[in-house]
C-alpha cells in the first residue's frame, strides 16, 4: 500500500501538482494505521484519498481487508477469505498489492498453521530483539565464546542477589 501511495506521489510531482502531493504526504500516517481505531481526522484524510487517488484508495481497502482476515479464529473460514483476497488482488493492476498476494500465496502452509496450531513467532522474535540489545550494548565482542557467555549472563535468568543464611 505504501509503494502504491509513493508511486501516485511520484507522478504528482512530475505533473507538478503541489497540493496533491501534500495531500499524499500528509496522509502516510493515517493510512498505515488501522482502520478501526482512526480518529476523526485521520479518517477525513483517509476518505480523501480515495476520493482523489483511487490506486491508494484500492491498497488500502486491501490491506484493511487482509487486515480483517488474519483476526480469524476458523481455519475454514480464514483460508476461504484469503483465498478471495488473493483473487481480488491478482485481478487488480496493482503490482506491489500483487506482490503481496503472491507472498501470501508462497507462506500459505505457514499463515494457516498459525490459525491451526494458535501459536505465532512472537517469543523468538523477542528473545532475538533481546539478544540484539546484548550485542549492541556491549559494543562488540572478541569472540563468539564472549558473545554466547554474555548472552546467557544478561538472558539466562540467574538471580545474583546473595543469600543470607539465617
């Protein structure tokens, strides 16, 4: 959606149509944001693109309807809707929302299993952010035996507090 909102930048700018150009830029915001929790004037600026910028418009119906998708509890009934997503995109001429859909066609199997098995990467996404915050903080290390000894010192949850007898 972003891609698609740059290119209509892009052309705005060659026909030098400085309103629009600001228009499009102002509403980068409201646009990545979700759908549902848009304030007033967010929503006034979504609306206007899609008055004035239907292939910005189109991308963000898409996303705000794939958006809605992946909240799906149903296996069935997940698969069924992005499936008609994936059709809706294709037979749009948006290349970087087909791109999308092509991507979502490739991790298929993955997507679903998230809706099967009620898990996602989430707590190895974090402990790698947290291992990038070790690594980052100690502003390098000599060796991969000083790293990994870091890493499980900062991370390895030992409570150093001593314990008195008594």
């Amino acid at each position: 959606m972003e891609q698609t909102r740059r290119l209509e930048m892009a052309k705005c700018r060659e026909k030098k149509e400085g309103d629009f150009v600001k228009l499009l830029k102002s509403a980068r915001y409201a646009m990545l944001r979700s759908g549902t929790d848009l304030k007033e004037k967010c929503q006034k600026r979504v609306d206007e693109i899609d008055e004035w910028f239907h292939d910005s418009g189109d991308a963000y119906r898409m996303k705000e309807s794939i958006r809605q998708i992946l909240t799906g509890t149903s296996v069935d009934v997940v698969s069924e809707l992005l499936l008609e997503w994936v059709e809706w995109v294709k037979s749009s001429h948006l290349e970087p929302m087909k791109k999308v859909a092509k991507l979502v066609v490739s991790r298929w199997n993955g997507i679903l299993n998230m809706f099967r098995l009620k898990k996602s990467n989430a707590n190895a996404e974090s402990l790698n952010a947290r291992i990038q915050a070790v690594r980052v903080k100690s502003r390098g290390h000599p060796n991969y035996e000083s790293f990994k000894r870091d890493v499980l010192f900062h991370l390895g949850g030992l409570n150093l507090h001593p314990v008195f007898p008594g």
